[in-house]
C-alpha cells in the first residue's frame, strides 16, 4: 500500500470515528431533554428540523434529487423521520444503550429480507452473524428476566432497526444510482422534517423551556445549546463526516467502525447519564456489534448493482 493510499486509509478512519462518536452522542444529549418534559416526537423534531435549516443551501443546490421521488420520499420517512421518531421514544423508556443495541440489530433483518423476500441465498458467514446477533440481543434485553424492560420501549427500538432495514433495502435496489449520498441527506432532511411537523405538531411544543436548564448528570446544562448540539453535531457533523469517511474505505470497514456507535452512545450514556449495563448485557452487546458487523459484509449485492456510490450509503443511514 503507497504512502497516499494509507494517508487516505488513515484520514477515512478518522472522519469514520469522528462520526461514530457524533452519532453516539445523539441519545445520551437527548434524554435530558426529554426528561426536561420535551416529548420524544418533538425533540426528534428539533433535531431533524435543525439539521434541514442547516443544510438548507446545500439541499437547495440538490433540488434536482426530487426527480427521484420515491428514492428521496422514502429516506426522508424512514432513514430520517422514522429511525429517530422510535430511537427518542424508545430511549424515554429504556435504556440508551439497549435501545441501540436492538436498532443494530438491522443489518440481521437485512439478511432475512434477502433471503426469505427476495430469495437469494446468504453465505455460511451470514448465518454465523446471524447466530452472534440473536444470542447476543437475548442478553442484552435479558429475555430470561420476563418483563426487565419496558416492552413498548423495546418494541420501539425494534421499529427503529425497521426503519433502517428499508433504507438497507432502498441502497440494494440495483441498477444505477443517480442520486448522491449528500444530495439524499440534504433533501432527504427537509422530508423528515415534514413529516415530523405533522407527528410532532411542534406548534404545542413548550418552546419555553429552551430557555431553561435541562440537569446532565447534575450539570445544568442550557436546553437550547442541547437542541443545537443535537442539530449541528449529531446530525450534520455525523453525516458529512460519514459519508466523507465512506468514500476513503471500503464499505465492509466503513461498516464496522460504525458499530462503534453503539460501544460510544453506551459510554456517553454512563458518563453523562448515570446509566450502566450489567456484564451480561455488555458481552452481549458485543455479540450483536459482532453479528451486525458479519451480516453487513456478508450481505450478497443485488444482482447487476453499480459499484459506485456502494459505501457512500452505508454510513448516511441514521
């Protein structure tokens, strides 16, 4: 490998691991807005719809994606609009860390709508992650305990790893890809701000408290720079540095220095909110960042698929 190749190697996985951290950042920064009295709809809302205005001029310069509707439509609805409607609600409920965890439990479900859906078959390695990611979300949730977590929560959590499961499937639609992973990312926002307007109907969102102090770990912390902190880093800084670290790795390392997130948000989560997982849970945890990383590389590309734009869209699914 040449000098410049490795610099780029390098330079891809640190823009990998900048956005792992961003992205990890999200749930732990939220709940204390939720817990402020925010509901979960409407802090999605802030977030999605800060990021929008923020990339407004980059989307405007993308208009041209809308000629790819059902494409653009669908990323909006799910990827945007749908992941971080259930992630919020689910972590009001459980655990940010479980909450996650059970959201990687995505690229699994990939592997059964490939299989049992389309009909393709999946390599032995492919089962393998499917096995590491099962066993490993039993531990995590703790099945054997009966009712340890809220089941709406988890249930939550699980529409989450749904929502990502159709951009999964909208990335392996085969033939070409005219619509770039910025381009969906920037007007892909201003649809899940859209529909979160009608979810979240901010117009009763108690805007007041913006302005007070939402408790991290005893800290106060002002509300507003959370919301902003939620907008800027974990949204947009995410994603750009996503998508950049995407394009100087190849798709199966791009993917699994994502899992990182979950490994991050546990941390974050522990640090700024007090909340810990047992050992059980934490090897069981790995266990699913294991599966979910064997199942993303041995996910079978749809047939006559263009290679470009592959790994640009691994990362810009959050």
């Amino acid at each position: 490998m040449g000098s410049g190749a490795f610099g780029t190697r390098r330079a891809g996985l640190l823009l990998a691991l900048v956005s792992a951290v961003a992205f990890g950042g999200s749930g732990p920064v939220a709940k204390p807005l939720i817990d402020a009295g925010i509901d979960p709809l409407q802090v999605a809302f802030l977030r999605v719809a800060g990021a929008a205005l923020v990339l407004l001029p980059l989307a405007v310069r993308h208009l041209g994606a809308l000629r790819h509707p059902t494409r653009i439509v669908s990323y909006g609805l799910f990827a945007v609009a749908g992941v971080q409607a259930c992630y919020f609600a689910a972590i009001s409920r459980i655990p940010v860390g479980v909450a996650l965890l059970v959201e990687y439990f995505a690229p699994v479900l990939v592997l059964a709508f490939v299989r049992v859906v389309l009909r393709r078959r999946v390599s032995r390695a492919a089962l393998v992650g499917v096995v590491f990611a099962v066993v490993g979300l039993a531990n995590v949730v703790e099945v054997w305990s009966g009712a340890r977590f809220d089941p709406l929560g988890l249930a939550l959590a699980f529409g989450a790893a749904c929502c990502q499961v159709v951009y999964f499937v909208l990335s392996e639609g085969g033939g070409a890809r005219p619509v770039s992973p910025t381009a969906m990312l920037a007007v892909g926002l201003l649809v899940g701000a859209a529909a979160l307007t009608v979810l979240a109907r901010p117009w009763t969102l108690p805007w007041h408290l913006l302005g007070t102090a939402a408790p991290v770990r005893g800290i106060p912390v002002p509300a507003w720079l959370l919301v902003a902190w939620l907008a800027v880093v974990t949204t947009v800084v995410a994603y750009l540095t996503g998508i950049a670290a995407v394009r100087r790795l190849s798709a199966p390392v791009g993917s699994t220095v994502a899992c990182l997130e979950a490994v991050l948000a546990a941390l974050l989560a522990w640090l700024l909110l007090g909340q810990s997982m047992t050992a059980i849970q934490v090897a069981g945890g790995l266990l699913v960042l294991a599966g979910a990383a064997i199942a993303q590389r041995a996910t079978p590309p749809a047939p006559a698929a263009a290679p470009a734009g592959t790994s640009d869209e691994l990362l810009a699914h959050r």
